[in-house]
C-alpha cells in the first residue's frame, strides 16, 4: 500500500486569508539537511511506493535552491520507493525556472482560489487573485497541471452559483473545501460552514457537475461517487489515515499529517532520529489516532456509510476538543447527507429501466439522457 508523506518546508506565508489556521510568520525555513535525514530514514521505513506532497505555508518560500537539491535526493536517494511528488501553492512565487523544474519532475500544482476576483480578494486579501493568476499563467506556459481548492465560507456561500460559473467559464477544475473554524482566531467560527451549509452545498454542486460533467471537474464530488461504488474510501478524509500519512515540519519534526504541523503536542519523532513504524506508532499522537480508530469503530458501529467514512478527518475531529477524542468529525452530517443522496439516486439509476445514467442517445426514446451519478461513479480516475 503507498504512503503519503508531506514536506512542509515552512509554515510562512506572504498572503494573509482571513480564514487561515495554518500560518506562522515566524517559521523557519527547512534545510536541505532535513531532506537528506529524510532520505536516509525511508531507505528502511517502508517498501511501498511513496508520494510526497510540498505544503505549507508557503512551500515555494523555500526557493529554486532549495528544489533544484530536493528533488534529485528523493528522487535517486529513493528510487525503489518509486516517489511521486506534488504541490500545494498560491502561485505566488513560481518562476519559470522552478516551473521548468516541477516539470522535469511530473509535478502536478494545487493551488487555492475562492472563485472571482471580487470574492477572492475579500477572503483571501488584495491582490491576492491577480498574483495567483500570474503564478497559473506560468505554470501553463510550462505544461504544469494545476487544480484549485475553492474554500466555501459562511459568507461566499450565498454566491456559490457565481463561484461555480466562475470555475466553468474559466476551465478551472475544482475541488472544494468548507472552511474550518479557526484556532487561532478569537472569533473561530466567524468563516466556517455548518455542517447543514457544507451538506447542502455538496448536493448543490453535484447537481452543476452533472449539468456540466463534461465541461469541468469537481474532484470532491468525483471521490465521494468513488467511495459509495467501490465501498472504500478514496480520499484520505474517509481511510484510516494514520500510520500511512505522515508530515515532516521544518525542523525535521515528524506529525501525523500537514495540517498539525507546528502544534508540539503532535510531534511523533523526529526524521534525525530515524524512527521505526513502531517508534512512530507508539509516540502519544500514534496512540491517540490508534484510539480515535477504535472510538470511530464503535461511536459510528450503526452508519451505513462506516465502511467508506471512517469517521471523516481525525484533525476535524481532534482539535476542537485540545486533542481529546469527544466526538466524530463535525462534518459527519454533512457526509451523511451526501452519501444517502447519491446512494439514493444510484439505486434509483440502476433500477431504472432507461439506463445506467450515462451521458450519450438512448435509442428508445430517441432523446439525450442526462447524465447520472454513474457517470461519476464510473468515470475513470
Ligand atoms: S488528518 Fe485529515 S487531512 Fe490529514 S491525512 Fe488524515 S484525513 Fe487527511
Ligand atoms: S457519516 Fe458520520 S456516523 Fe457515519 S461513519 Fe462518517 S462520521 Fe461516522
């Protein structure tokens, strides 16, 4: 089975989103030295292939240098581990040189954008749109592919139809994601969706992709249709994420993923150290996700969906309670919601006599069926 391990660079930023609960200006930046440690831990760690994700902060603050050594050592230092890589960036700071380099390397881009300019720059601050855009112009001029994470707060939902056109009109793939409450804000619940927000807007957006499905790509709709057909999960939101994740800080501190880099608590080991899946998965934050697995097996035993759910994101789930296990992932209802409505209407497909749902002429009727949820959940990955 492949592993997943994130590379945070550095946890700065140059840009300064209302909602961000993930940027520390302070933040050092990691030294090349860190790679080199890494490299040599996951000689022996695991034989699985590996993918290595480069997130923040701000990834690119680390510079061309800092790539242009990078990318070779975990390349060649880790060959039979087979790496992928990707990115996650505003763009910002991606020049042609280190586009050119991402390309030599099959690196895909994930950048983040919240829909027009306009809305953009209100959430996100001014000039942030124009920057990111710039950045997305070089990195199509050297052949990058680049996916955007739309992030819904309680105040762009009321324009979600502007954000999807937007998305449309500008061949933009989106995957979207509903803003957490912040924990380092005095008022954290000031951008963040509830749950009943979050669900709705799901169903809301698999009802545009269907009318749009060949014109555009929503990648959340697409992995939420792959985990009620195949009945896994897809994404790591819905597997046991631990012990085949893992993030690396810039002080070569080792977390059980990106999003808990720089909080001490969670610090599991550090990649000096070369710690063991064991070493790992016996730190007190292994422990802790080792029992929110079984408090997940037993608190959500009666839902239907348990098997490609999971209990959703144990970050979600933890940190609103300072790292005690109290509850699911707050999202739960929302997945509820859109697990039935497309197991709903994927059994009403299948019964149905006119078809599978798929896009193309039906010959009977002798008219265009609209594309179904089968569509979807068929549609290659
Ligand atoms: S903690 Fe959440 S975001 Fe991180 S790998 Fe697990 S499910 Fe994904
Ligand atoms: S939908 Fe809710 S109850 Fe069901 S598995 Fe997911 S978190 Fe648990």
């Amino acid at each position: 089975m492949a592993f997943h391990v994130m590379l945070v660079p550095t946890l700065g930023c140059p840009s300064n989103c209302s909602y961000c609960w993930s940027s520390d200006e302070n933040s050092s930046l990691m030294d090349i030295e860190i790679i080199e440690e890494v490299v040599e831990w996951l000689k022996t760690f695991r034989d699985d292939p590996v993918t290595f994700t480069f997130h923040g902060g701000e990834p690119l603050l680390a510079g061309l240098d800092f790539y242009r050594k990078a990318l070779p050592l975990l390349a060649e230092g880790l060959s039979h581990l087979r790496p992928a890589f990707a990115l996650q960036t505003n763009l910002w700071n991606l020049t042609p040189e280190l586009a050119q380099l991402f390309s030599k390397y099959n690196i895909p881009l994930g950048s983040s954008l919240d829909g027009p300019k306009e809305l953009n720059d209100l959430q996100r601050g001014e000039g942030y749109y124009d920057k990111t855009m710039h950045g997305y112009e070089i990195a199509k001029a050297n052949d990058l592919k680049v996916s955007f994470i739309c992030t819904f707060t309680s105040y762009s939902i009321d324009f979600k139809e502007d954000i999807f056109n937007f998305f449309l009109e500008n061949n933009l793939n989106l995957k979207l994601h509903p803003a957490l409450p912040s924990l380092r804000d005095e008022n954290p619940d000031k951008w963040a969706l509830s749950p009943e927000e979050y669900g709705e807007l799901l169903i809301y957006l698999l009802d545009k992709y269907l009318e749009n499905i060949d014109r555009i790509e929503l990648k959340n709709i697409d992995h939420l249709c792959k985990c009620v057909f195949t009945r896994r999960g897809t994404v790591c939101t819905f597997v046991d994420c631990m012990g085949d994740t893992f993030a690396v800080g810039p002080d070569g501190s080792i977390y059980p993923c990106y999003r808990f880099v720089g909080m001490e608590e969670y610090v599991m080991g550090n990649v000096r150290d070369h710690p063991s899946r064991e070493d790992l998965s016996q730190s007190a934050p292994g422990k802790l996700l080792e029992e929110y697995k079984e408090y997940v097996d037993q608190e959500c035993a009666k839902c239907t969906y348990l098997k490609f759910c999971r209990g959703g994101c144990p970050y979600n789930a933890l940190t609103p309670y300072e790292g005690k296990i109290k509850g699911v992932d707050p999202h739960c209802e929302a997945y509820k919601k859109i697990f039935k409505e497309i197991t709903k209407r994927a059994t009403k497909e299948m019964l149905s006599s006119s078809g599978m749902g798929m896009i193309g002429e039906d010959p009977g009727a002798n008219k265009k069926v609209k594309p179904g949820i089968m569509a979807l959940m068929l549609k290659p990955s």
